[in-house]
C-alpha cells in the first residue's frame, strides 16, 4: 500500500495526505477490492483506452515503460482505440496512474501555448 501511495503522491502531485484519496478512487475504477489482488503474479489481458495519436504514444511509453513488452493495437467494434497487453493488477494500476498523469501535462501544455499564442497576438 505504502509504495502505490508514493507512486501516487509522485505522479499526481498530490500531498502524503491526498494520495489515498486518489488511491482509492484508482482501485474502484479497476474494481479492486482487496489490496491483496494486487499482489498475485497472474498476468491478465488488460486494454486502455485512448483518443488521438499524442495519447496512443503516450500509453504505448507507458506500457512499455512498466512492462516491457510491446502492446497489441486494435480497433474496437464500436470504433473507439484501444490498445491491450498481459500484466498484473498491479502494472495495470501503474500504466493507469502514468498515463493519466502525462495526458494531464500534455493537455496542460498546449492550455499554456494556447495562451501564450494569444497574448503574443495582442
């Protein structure tokens, strides 16, 4: 518990204070219950949504980073991208709280060019 805690704290820029809080709201979205299921070694077939190629990059670093396996790419039925690898529960969580961490400083960026654009037109 105390490193995902970290992991949180770390990537989210949350306080020691907020990072359960996060924590938490990360393992309901994933339907974890128990922290001992993150602690099994079966790796399961897990696929991550995404929208637009800057966030197919991003995810594709950030399950390479945690897993070191290449993911699969593949279009769902219903047309939204999705990307899919083998790992653990816990991995999962990991790409899940890197990949929102880097989209949010992505989006965050171009919100700054954006205004930086504007100012200098002005």
């Amino acid at each position: 518990m105390n490193n995902m805690q970290t992991l949180v704290a770390l990537y989210v820029g949350a306080g020691e204070e907020t990072a359960p809080f996060i924590l938490k709201k990360v393992l309901v979205k994933n339907s974890i219950s128990d922290l001992t299921e993150l602690e099994t070694n079966d790796e399961e077939y897990f696929s991550f949504c995404y929208n637009g190629y800057k966030e197919r990059a991003i995810l594709f670093q950030c399950i390479y980073k945690e897993t070191g396996k290449i993911p699969d790419l593949y279009k769902a039925m219903n047309m939204q991208n999705k990307i899919g690898v083998y790992c653990t529960k816990m991995l999962k969580l990991q790409i899940d709280i890197d990949f929102e961490f880097f989209c949010k400083r992505i989006a965050l960026r171009e919100k700054i060019d954006s205004f930086i654009s504007t100012l200098s037109m002005t």
